[in-house]
C-alpha cells in the first residue's frame, strides 16, 4: 500500500503511540456552534447593591444541523456557576436570527444577553467562560429538524465550555444629567431585553452594543403622569424643555443640531443614520469613555465643537427630535465617539435617591396619560451607583 509523506507520517505516529493517540481529547468537544463574547464584560453597582456584568454572547451554527440551546452559565475560572440562563428565561434573554423557540436553524445566529449579578463583597472573577448546554438533530428529507442517526459520531445532548473573556474596567463615575423629582430609567439595565438593551447592529463589519447601559428619562408630574390632556402635544408634557447638564468635564467631539420636533404618541418621521438620536451631542469625558446626550431640543444646545464643558454647565434643553415618540433624553456612555459604532459602557451617578420602581406593565398606562404606579424595591439613598430599569429616582 502506497502512502502519501502527509499519511506515511502518521501512520508512524499513530504505530508509535497507539495507547494514548485520539482525535480530540476529554476536554475537546465538537460543540457545532461557536461562540464568543461580543466584547468584554464592565463591572458595574446597580441599585440594588449588586455588582452586575452585562454582556453578550454571540452563538454561531456553521453546520447543516439543527442545535437548540438549552443552558447558558456563566462560569469562573474554576468552573462555577455564576449565572444561568435555561428554559424561557433563556428564550426570553437572546435574540435567534433563522430558528425558533431557542432552536438554531442551520448557519442561524442567536445572541444572548447576560446578566451576572454579584454580590457586593463577592471577589470579581479574573474572567469568565460560557458553559453551553445544547440538543443537536440533523436535518430531515423535509429540512426539518430530525433525531441523529443511531451511528452518528457525535451524542444529541451535549454541553461545552467556551467563549472565554477577561473582566473590564469599573464603571465611570459621572454626575446627573438632569434635576428634579420623578425621572424614570425607562429601557435601561440590566436583566431584560430592552430596546436599548436588544440594540446590536453590525457597523464595517464589526458587531455593536452601544446602548448597553442607556437609559431613555422622562419625567412624572406631582400626581404622577408622564403627560395631561393631549398627548400629541409638546406641552402636554411638563418636563418637555428640561435643562440637560453636563455629567462629567469633558470636550465637545461630536454634535447635531439640525432635527426638528417629532409629533408625540406617533412614529417618529424622516429618521436616518445622520439623524437618529436626534439633535445630540457626545463629549470626549477621557480614558476612553464618551458620553452621548441625545433628542435635545433644535437650537437649544449651548456648546459647538472643541468646546470643552464642565461638569454641572447646562449644556441643552430635553426635546423630542430623531427617533423618539414622547420627550425624554437618551443618555448613555461608550466607547467611542460615534453614537452607533461604539459599545456602551457602564457608569454610576454619584449621588441619586431612589422612590422605587414602576410596577409591571405600568409603562403602558403612562404611556397612555395613566398614573404612575410605584413598588418600594430600591427604594431609599444610592451613591455611585446605576439606576436600574424603570427605577424612579429623584437628582437634587
């Protein structure tokens, strides 16, 4: 029998080490898909005293087989488990591009959204891996999912460990963009799939998360409505033309002031690239980090390019430009100057109080000029820490 160098070289090996030769070994896992942080995960203290990494997963089924996920851990360096995502939980926490019901199609795509909380004296892991527990079948004569064949070389039920990343820098410490009573962290963080949340977007071919910690502020009125009377109407709105300050020093790097007022309660119109956030600015606040003020009223921003600003200096008014279908200021931190080719960054505010958070499913009757209903968790004095989603907080 005539050998090829390439074969004729292992055949030696493998005569040479028969006892102990394999393909892969215990540790190595054809797992069919692949996956990969998007970019590592930044501690952050969120109100409720817990230091929370939020991240995200890319899963990737390069295969002609169907595999459906069925556990996602965060895991430390030890294997632990931090975090764990299964059943609908998981299903409500990752978005499944080609597939359903957690089920990825072949060459479908998933991202899931993490949320490793920690306690507050819990020692930060030096990095953290993705331990994927899934179910795989082939694809049947109908190209639907099928059981593996009783020969197949590889078991349905399977779990591997991988997607491995380092832990981030701390959050940045900024003041208060606004003052008052009664704002609400509308989209924010950390452990739903929010708007801002569930935002990734591929910018030259690169993906991207840059609203991971934003946060959309609108504003209650003594008796607790986000507007009165007509809500297509700008000054139905109390808090509609609200000072913006600026939270952190920090020069101006980025800036628009062209969009005009948008109609609330209806779609927002003529909405492109250029103009989605509206009239905005984004100011370069150092060590990489850049905050980004947006939907500001036109004509209302005090500052022009290469300014530098200070901490605490008005810097705009709040408005309703861009993509937006009620007042309110979208503020996020993130790092680069570009509102959409950045990841977000996490941040803390350095002093806010804290009435509580709405109860569920009362985002739809404000959004209808309903009434505020208000639950105690969270409740009481924060310092550097973040809001967390729909938290009701005062800044004075």
């Amino acid at each position: 029998m005539r050998f090829s160098p390439i074969f004729a070289g292992m055949a030696v090996f493998l005569a040479a080490s028969a006892a102990s030769a394999q393909s892969l070994k215990s540790n190595e896992i054809l797992s069919t898909v692949t996956v990969q942080p998007v970019s590592e995960p930044n501690p952050v203290a969120g109100a409720d005293g817990r230091v929370h990494l939020a991240y995200e997963l890319l899963v990737d089924n390069p295969t002609s087989l169907f595999v459906r996920l069925d556990k996602v851990e965060a895991v430390d360096e030890a294997g632990r488990s931090l975090f764990a995502l299964e059943a609908d939980r998981l299903a409500k926490m990752m978005q499944l591009y080609g597939g359903s019901d957690r089920m990825m199609s072949p060459g479908g795509t998933a991202i899931v959204f993490m949320d490793v909380s920690l306690s507050g004296s819990d020692k930060l892991p030096g990095k953290v891996s993705a331990r994927i527990t899934a179910f795989r079948q082939h694809a049947g004569p109908d190209g639907k999912p099928a059981p593996l064949p009783a020969d197949a070389p590889v078991p349905a039920n399977y779990t591997f460990t991988g997607g491995a990343t380092a832990i981030g820098r701390p959050a940045v410490v900024v003041e208060p963009p606004l003052r008052g009573k009664g704002w609400i962290a509308a989209n924010g963080c950390c452990d739903a799939v929010t708007s801002h949340r569930g935002a990734t977007m591929a910018v030259n071919g690169l993906l991207r998360v840059p609203e991971r910690f934003a946060i959309d502020w609108l504003k209650l009125d003594a008796d607790g409505h986000v507007f009165t009377g007509d809500g297509t109407r700008l000054e139905s709105y109390a808090y509609y033309g609200a000072e913006i300050y600026a939270a952190a020093d920090g020069t101006v790097v980025n800036l628009y002031d062209d969009s005009d007022e948008q109609v609330p309660s209806q779609p927002a119109r003529g909405i492109t690239t250029e103009n989605i956030g509206g009239n905005m600015l984004v100011t370069d606040i150092g060590n990489g980090a850049f905050a980004f003020y947006a939907h500001l009223q036109r004509g209302s921003l005090k500052v022009k390019l290469g300014d530098h600003v200070k901490a605490g200096q008005v810097i705009g008014l709040l408005g309703n430009t861009g993509n937006s279908t009620a007042p309110h200021l979208h503020f996020h931190v993130m790092d680069g100057p570009s509102p959409l080719d950045a990841n977000g960054l996490p941040y803390v505010f350095t002093r806010f109080s804290s009435q509580g958070v709405l109860a569920p499913g009362n985002e739809d009757a404000l959004e209808q000029g309903g009434e505020a209903r208000i639950e105690p968790r969270l409740k009481g004095e924060h310092v550097n820490q973040l809001p967390l989603n729909d938290e009701v907080v005062d800044f004075e």
